[in-house]
C-alpha cells in the first residue's frame, strides 16, 4: 500500500485539510508542481445516469416518516470511515437506516448526511455530500482520505441527484442545529427500525438474489473441499472460498463468516475459523452475501466433511431438521413472532426428552420454571433478515418479539442443538457434535415460502449435494 499523506481518525471533511506529516513522504508542493500537475486534463462528461431501482420505493420510505416527523427537522448521516490501524480505515460501509431512505449501497459516500427540512406540505428531503474536487485544488493528488488519486473521483452532485432522484447539496452547505432529531433520538431510530419489518417488492427481490448468491458460495466451499480437509487451518480456507464468492457476486460478506468444524460446531458464534476440517466431523457453516444493495442472506448447513453422516450424526441433524420445519409449518400472518421460537423448542425438548437427556419429560422441561432443553440450544429460533443479518434490532418489543408476523417480513428460522464436548449430561458419541440449520422466510398472504428452499436442507439431499459438487 501506497505511504499516505495524513491521518484517517479524522473525518474525510476534516482530513480534506490535512496536507502532511512530518514523517513521511510528501507530494510536492511547489507553485511549479501544483500548476502542471492541475492543467492538460481532458473535460469530463458529466453524464446523468438514470434512477437506480431503488430510487422510488426510497422515495415512498421517506413520505412514511415524513408523515410521522410532521415539523420536524431529521438528520441521518451516512457515518464516516473508520480507522483499522494508524492511517488505514475499514471499508465504508453507510448506517443502514441511511441506505434504506436513499437506496444508496456500497457505492455511498463516508460523511453523507440525508436531511429532512420542514415544509408545507410535509418535508423536503436533500441528500449533502462532498463532491469532487476540480482541478484547480490540490485535494485530487495530494489528499490520501478522498482524493481521486487516492481513492478513485467521487460522483458529482448532478450524478447523484439523478441516479437516486433526490435533491443534493454539498457538504459543506449543511447546517445543523441541537434542535435536530438524528438517529441518536429513540423515536427515530425505533420508526427506522420498524419501517424495515415489513419488506417491499424491491427488498424481497434483492434477499432472494443474496439468497441466490450465497449457495453459490456454499457450493464452491463443498467443490473446494479437497483443498481444504489438506490445509492446517481449514476453516480459514471454508471462509476464504466463500469470501471470494461473496465479493464476485456482491460487496463482501453480510457478517463474519463461521466456519465450525468438529466441536468448533458447539460455539454459536465461531469467527476464529483457525481449525482444522478433518473427514468424519461435521462442519457447520453459518454465512451470508451481502449485495452492492447492503442486503444480505443468512444461511446455516451443517455438512458431513467426509460426505456422509455418521448414524449418530444423522440422528441429532434429522431432529435439528424436523425442529426447523415444524416451525416453518405455523407462519403465517396473525400468530406472533415468538410463537415460530416456542414451536421449534417444542420439538427440540420432545428429541432430548427421548433421548434421555433431561432430568423429566418434555412437557415438564417446556414449563417456563424448567427449560432443561435450552441447555443445548441457548440461542433464539428466529430475527429478522435485510440491511442488517439482525435487521429491525431497534423495533420496539411489542412490534419485534412480541408483535404480530404479517405479509412481507423476513426473518429466519435456525434452531440447532449442541452438546460440548465437555458435557457430562450427553452420552459419550455425542459429545463434540453441532447442528444447526438456517433458512430465511418470506411471509406471504396466506403462510410463508422458504427463500433458500433451493439449497438442500434434509440429510439426503446434503449428501447427494455434497456428491455431486465433488464430481465436478
């Protein structure tokens, strides 16, 4: 990487007027230079894309809170970079609410603020950010933070206008005041929240295509699996592989990747990813592509490494299946979230009742008081799906948990059961074992459908998948 010229824990506004260090190469900065270096450039052709897809149904998202703001003058700001280490930031990435109200994805701009001014007849909403410098200033060679040399030439205000159909201004025309409602406030972040638990026909679309997308990256994982039972750290290489997928097909991945394998499996969020994948373990891969729209999919399979289940693995992966899809069989629109969560725990508590793992029957074990069951699945069955892989996280309780499934919420379904190696309440063949199956669900008028129903979920068919992936 290039050496830069300034340091990113400032702002890109801020950093725009930092010019060097002491301790560092700089550019030149003669009269001479800077006259040359800003002249015999060929004009630029601004031209005007046409509205993005996504432009309208933002559009129709602002009017809703525009009605609910009515006087009000709101501020959401895209954020800023993020510094990773000295003067090099983590990729951009702008605050969902943001994205959502302007249909602006990976290709937005650090230090955007979206504004919505009061008016007569409700709001008018601008869009202010830094537009790129002409040749005539020295922020295009010499500014490492937003410099085109540095970072590519920045869209113009007309480009964006156009391309979102909303009205822009530059940065450095906003002014704000302590009366503003920004995502700060409670109520703005809690409606922002619950506009997104309810999905459109652009959403629903865009998490089928993260959906689509991250089989494909399954898929490559299963055909790589050769490479990566070879490799000391296996688990890296399932996670490289998927990642390579998830920046061909979109803008990276919707979250760290876990890639469990063995008893890796039993730790609910494994990002280490530094294990061995050894044949005759199971490897429980927990993934999703983001899209360049920053909507992301959210799928869990749990895979045989040797291409067959064990007939104990097969039975705890049989019972984690019939879970998820006697939770799937209740959605429809009128029961309550929650209730998706109390049927798949009604299966898992009835399989290690069975077993004869709990210290009671099921029954007993499902009484609020008791819950032994949950000792092996300590986790949720279910969260909402979209910009964010826990999307809607700032909904109020009685809207979220508590509220009613209606047409057009995604959410998944993933139960699971672990037992740690270390569990003494578990027989010995247990022990070390994971599972948990992850789809996503459409809700629709009169039930629900599987968005990732393509990707093979019983034992069988992972088999057969895993087969034919590796006969190419």
């Amino acid at each position: 990487m290039e050496t830069s010229t300034s340091h990113s824990a400032q702002t890109s506004a801020t950093r725009a007027e930092v010019t060097g260090t002491s301790n560092r190469s700089t550019t030149p900065s003669s009269t001479a230079f800077q006259d040359y270096i800003g002249s015999h450039w060929a004009e630029r052709a601004d031209q005007l894309p046409p509205a993005r897809e996504s432009a309208s149904y933002a559009r129709h998202r602002r009017d809703r809170v525009s009605e609910r703001f009515a006087g009000r003058r709101l501020v959401v700001r895209a954020g800023s970079l993020a510094v990773r280490s000295n003067d090099t930031d983590f990729p951009f990435r702008a605050h969902s609410a943001f994205s959502h109200l302007t249909g602006w994805g990976s290709d937005a701009e650090p230090d955007s603020v979206l504004v919505f001014e009061p008016a007569a007849s409700g709001h008018n909403v601008t869009l202010y950010f830094r537009e790129r410098a002409d040749r005539s200033s020295s922020e295009f060679y010499a500014n490492p933070a937003i410099g085109e040399f540095w970072t590519g030439a920045r869209p113009s205000l007309a480009q964006v206008a156009a391309d979102l159909d909303i009205a822009t201004a530059h940065i450095d025309t906003l002014s704000t005041s302590n009366d503003d409602v920004t995502l700060d406030d409670g109520e703005l972040a809690s409606v922002l929240s619950e506009l997104r638990l309810v999905k459109d026909e652009y959403e629903v679309a865009q998490l089928q295509a993260a959906v689509d997308a991250t089989q494909r990256g399954f898929d490559d994982v299963i055909a790589d699996f050769p490479r990566i039972v070879r490799e000391r750290r296996g688990e890296r290489a399932v996670e490289g592989t998927f990642y390579t997928r998830a920046r061909l097909d979109g803008n990276a991945v919707g979250y760290d990747t876990i890639a469990a394998a063995g008893p890796h499996a039993c730790v609910l969020h494994w990002t280490r990813n530094d294990g061995p994948v050894v044949p005759g373990d199971l490897i429980l891969m927990d993934a999703g592509v983001e899209l360049d729209s920053l909507y992301t999919a959210d799928i869990t399979r749990t895979l045989p490494v040797s291409g067959t289940f064990t007939d104990v693995q097969r039975r705890v992966y049989e019972a984690v299946r019939k879970a998820a899809d006697a939770a799937f069989a209740i959605v429809r629109p009128g029961i309550i979230f929650r209730d998706v969560h109390a049927e798949a725990m009604r299966v898992i508590a009835e399989k290690t009742a069975e077993w004869g793992l709990l210290p009671g029957t099921a029954e007993e074990s499902l009484r609020t008081e008791n819950q032994f069951h949950r000792r092996y699945m300590v986790h949720g069955t279910s969260h909402h799906l979209g910009l964010d892989v826990h999307d809607c996280a700032q909904a109020r309780r009685e809207m979220y948990h508590d509220g009613e499934v209606a047409e057009g919420m995604v959410f998944t379904i993933e139960p699971g059961l672990y037992f740690q190696p270390d569990d003494l309440t578990v027989p010995e063949e247990l022990r070390g074992i994971g599972v948990r199956i992850e789809d996503d669900i459409l809700v629709t008028a009169d039930g629900a459908v599987n968005l990732s129903s393509d990707i093979p979920r019983t034992a069988d068919e992972v088999e057969a998948w895993i087969a034919r992936q590796n006969a190419k």
